[in-house]
C-alpha cells in the first residue's frame, strides 16, 4: 500500500509498443518509508478485464534510500536505456533522531542515481550545478533527457524557480552524466503535469507558498530541443477548488 511514489513508463526502446511501468519508493499509511522498485506490466488484456502482474526489482551498487517526494524516467541513448531518479525526501538519520523529532524527514542528498533495470544495477552521480536537494518537482523525459522544473527545498524552505537540463550518454563504456542550468524555470511544487502532445506539456495545480495554492497553469513546449514555459489561459475554476484546503497534486504531507 504505497503513497507519494514515483512511477515511469518503460519500454525497451523508442518504438517498441510493449511497455512496463517502473514503481520506485513511497509512503506508506504507517508513515514508513520504502525503498522498494516494482515492475509492472500488462499480462493478459481482453474487453472486459486487464491482468497486472507486479514484480519486485532487486537492486545492486549504490542503492537509492527509501524516499518520497521524489522522481524517477526513463532516457534511451544510443539504443539503450537507463532509470533517471531524483530528490526526494527521506528520514533523518538514525544516529541524528531524538524522541520530539523522531519522524522529521530531510531532503535527500542531490545525487542523480542510473539504474538499470535489465541487470538490477543503480549508480548515484555527483553533479557540481545540483547543490541542493529537492522534493516535489516536476520532471520531463525527452529523449536523452530530462529536464528538473520548480521543487521545494525543505531546509531552505523555498521554491526557487529552478530548470535543470540533465543529458545522459550511454556509449559502450561508461555512462556521461551532465547537468546545466538554464533560465526561465518556475516555483512551484506539487504539481500534476500531463502531456497534451508529442512537444507540449501542461502543469496544472501545487503550491507557490507552503499556504498558498498556485492557480496559474503553464505550457512546456519543445522545438528543435528547446524548452519554452509559458503561462496559459487560467481556467475558471469552481469554488470548491478555489476554497478548498488541499490541491492539485495532494499537499506537502
């Protein structure tokens, strides 16, 4: 019974139609925290039913702790592919708690971890431009890349308009991580993104302020690998949403 996790589409390759999803992390109702990654796939599919069926993934290397808040994609390069996963919050250590703070979280370290899911492998990255870790963002798949939109720090308590661009290489040796930051990000976190085309995103929802809910949306288009964000028209939106506590995306948790 997991919450907050971070799910990803997989396929082996980009035109393959056969696909996996890819189930990393995540809260529980007790409050504990899982390191756990499924494997998802569609068994059996007729008019009246879909079959799952959901493995466990067992990981060697440098293990991502357990988590949440955090993300997780797929990048294909070369005519390979590799798990993306990024940020997330997790509980302080062990050796640091006390009994009034037994359940605080932190955020985790910035590391970028590849994994590999064929092989059970994982790899934590240590990228100069990701100083400091983030939870609830939103991240874009293209390709080779992923790009890191918005997030909130916890131990800065901010939600700086951050937009990283992070391209992975997978040549025969090992794999080339890199991380540039580029201009014209947004704040927000806790948002609900959905793909509206081959080159166009939407975000929808999350949060500006710890008590302030954003009502703005915005489009994320691409062209000729170029990241454009853009606000858009603001739906009119009913009173319950207006008013109400909890938003697009849950709240901070």
């Amino acid at each position: 019974p997991l919450r907050y996790p971070a799910t990803c589409m997989f396929q082996s390759s980009v035109e393959s139609e056969k696909y996996q999803y890819i189930i990393h992390g995540g809260k529980t109702p007790n409050n504990e925290l899982s390191d756990k990654i499924y494997v998802m796939s569609v068994v059996c599919k007729n008019n009246k039913k879909v079959t799952f069926r959901c493995t466990e993934k067992d990981l060697v290397g440098d293990v991502p702790e357990a988590r949440y808040g955090h993300s997780i994609d797929v990048v294909y390069s070369r005519g390979k592919s590799v798990g993306v996963l990024f940020g997330g919050r997790a509980y302080i250590p062990s050796a640091q708690r006390i009994t009034e703070k037994w359940n605080s979280v932190a955020d985790c370290l910035p590391h970028v971890f590849l994994l590999d899911f064929e092989f059970g492998c994982s790899t934590a990255y240590i990228l100069p431009e990701l100083q400091d870790g983030l939870s609830f963002h939103v991240s874009i798949a293209r390709n080779d890349t992923i790009y890191i939109l918005g997030g909130h720090s916890l131990a800065n308590n901010v939600r700086p308009a951050n937009l990283y661009r992070i391209r992975v290489d997978l040549p025969l040796g090992s794999p080339a991580v890199n991380c540039t930051v580029l201009p014209g990000g947004i704040s927000v976190s806790s948002a609900i993104l959905t793909q509206t085309n081959k080159d166009e995103f939407v975000i929808v929802g999350g949060y500006q302020l710890d008590n302030q809910k954003r009502m703005v949306c915005n489009i994320v288009s691409f062209e000729d690998n170029k990241i454009a964000i853009r606000e858009m028209e603001t739906p009119d939106w009913t009173p319950d949403i207006k008013h109400s506590k909890i938003w697009f995306g849950s709240n901070m948790g």
